[in-house]
C-alpha cells in the first residue's frame, strides 16, 4: 500500500493536509494541498482545492484592486440616471461570494473606460426599493444604462470577456 507521503506528490484528494510541508521519496518538498479558506482568485486558479496544480499568492498588504464607488436610493437619479455617460451597475452584497469576485473585474473595467463610462455598485440589501425596481432576483446583476434608460443586464459571476462585450455595445469608442 502507497504511503501518504507518495500520496501527497500525486494530485489526489486522499492527501491528507496534517502537516504544512511534506518531504517526498528523494527529498524533495511538496506544499500541502491547497484546502480551506482561499481567496476568490486563488479559488479560481485552483478549481475545487483537490490537488490543485498551481498555487497563486497574493502579496499581503497590496491591494491593486480599483474600489468601484457606492451609489444609494439617495444619489441614484444623479450619479445613474442623469449621467452624460453610460454606466454600469453592479447589483451586489456583502454577504454574497460571486459578487467579491466580480468586483475586481468591475473596477478593471472602470479605469480601462475613463472618460466613456462610470461604474458604480449599489448594495441590495441597503437599497432594496432599486433592485426590486429594476427586477433584480439575483446577484451579482451587472446593469448597463445609458441616457436614463436600462439597456442590457448580466447576471452572474461572468467572465470579464462577457462584461467587456457588454459594455462596448454602449460606449463610444
């Protein structure tokens, strides 16, 4: 019967992940497998965390991340409707997992459109009138609106390729 340390060289979700490093048959040292609380990019690097092949870490304390502003019931009809620009909208919640990890792809988009659209993200469970208004059932729901009016949605955890082609029906170029 193989060992759990020839187990831990393979991919396999047998590998126990008891100790942090594991020395292997010729001495070399294999990583633990990538199990318990990641972050979202590293979740999809890595699939399901069973024998993930590459294992991604972000350096602490740097945030590249653009933060995407807050719009509310209050700043709606300026900030939304009467924008000279389109906009998109990004439906989220702090408790829900797909949409911290559309996030970063919202605020990628902002700062590649600067100057032909605005980005903002309104929260559902603060301002549950806009959502229900604009028939929101799930999030993260990405909304584009120009001249006032809704003009497409993407519900879900999209690839960016998915919001980029969204957002290009919309913008001036």
């Amino acid at each position: 019967m193989a060992s759990a340390v020839s187990l831990a060289a393979s991919p396999s979700p047998l590998a126990p992940a008891s100790s942090p490093v594991r020395t292997l048959r010729h001495g070399h040292a294999a990583l633990p497998s990538a199990r318990g609380p990641r972050s979202p990019a590293l979740r999809a690097v890595s699939g399901n965390g069973r024998g993930a092949s590459a294992v991604v870490r972000a350096v602490q304390g740097q945030d590249t991340t653009i933060q995407v502003p807050d719009v509310t019931k209050a700043t709606w009809q300026s900030l939304v409707m009467e924008s000279e620009l389109p906009v998109l909208v990004e439906f989220w919640a702090s408790w829900c997992g797909p949409c911290k990890m559309i996030d970063p792809i919202v605020g990628k988009l902002s700062k590649e459109y600067e100057g032909k659209l605005k980005c903002y993200k309104l929260n559902t469970d603060e301002n549950p009138d806009i959502a229900s208004q604009y028939g929101v059932r799930s999030i993260p729901t990405m909304m584009m609106f120009k001249n006032g009016e809704k003009k497409d949605a993407v519900i879900g955890a999209v690839p960016e390729s998915t919001l980029v082609t969204c957002v290009e029906k919309f913008t001036e170029r």
